[in-house]
C-alpha cells in the first residue's frame, strides 16, 4: 500500500488550466507523495534489524527498535517499519515484526 493523495479530473479547474499535457480522460489519477529513498530514522531502524538478524538469527520487537534508536512511540516504530515492508526492504514471514527477514 503506497500513500498517495488522489486528484479528480475537474477538480480545481484554475489549476488545471495551469498544467501543460493532456488531462486524464476517466478515473483517479494517484500521485505519490513518498520519496523513493529511505529516511535517515529507516537507515537507523534497517542497520539495527540487520544488525539483529544477523547476531540472533530474528528481529528485534517494536520495543528494543524503539530504545535502540531513541523512539518511546511503537507507533511510530511502526509507521517506520511499514514504510520499509511497502519498499520492499523488509519482509514479514509471520504476524510480528521478529519474523521480519531483510530482502535487499
């Protein structure tokens, strides 16, 4: 799932008569608003997963990422993380994140 805003054909014609090419015919046309690089928090978070599959053969919990690069909000920790799964960085085999395996 990429976060994306979507725009309607028609919407805000004063801009529309702004932009150059042809306008979209039918539908919603998404636009993506995340960069294609990883941030520098998703460096730290992926460099302390590897770190951690590689020493202990799993993943850390939400928890131990948190206090490992100074986050106290696992929801946070998560909104990294799910940032880094639809990268295709990480991958889940099972519900939590220990089952997470590095694809890259």
């Amino acid at each position: 799932m990429v976060a994306s805003v979507l725009v309607r054909p028609g919407a805000g014609r004063a801009c529309a008569a702004a932009q150059s090419g042809p306008r979209p015919r039918c539908g919603d046309v998404a636009v993506s608003r995340r960069p294609a690089h990883l941030t520098e928090r998703e460096e730290q978070i992926l460099a302390c997963s590897r770190r951690s599959i590689t020493e202990r053969g799993e993943g850390l919990s939400m928890t131990e990422i948190g206090a490992a690069v100074g986050l106290r909000s696992k929801g946070t920790v998560a909104y990294h993380l799910r940032n880094l799964e639809e990268r295709g960085v990480l991958v889940r085999d099972g519900f939590g994140w220990r089952s997470c395996r590095l694809a890259r």
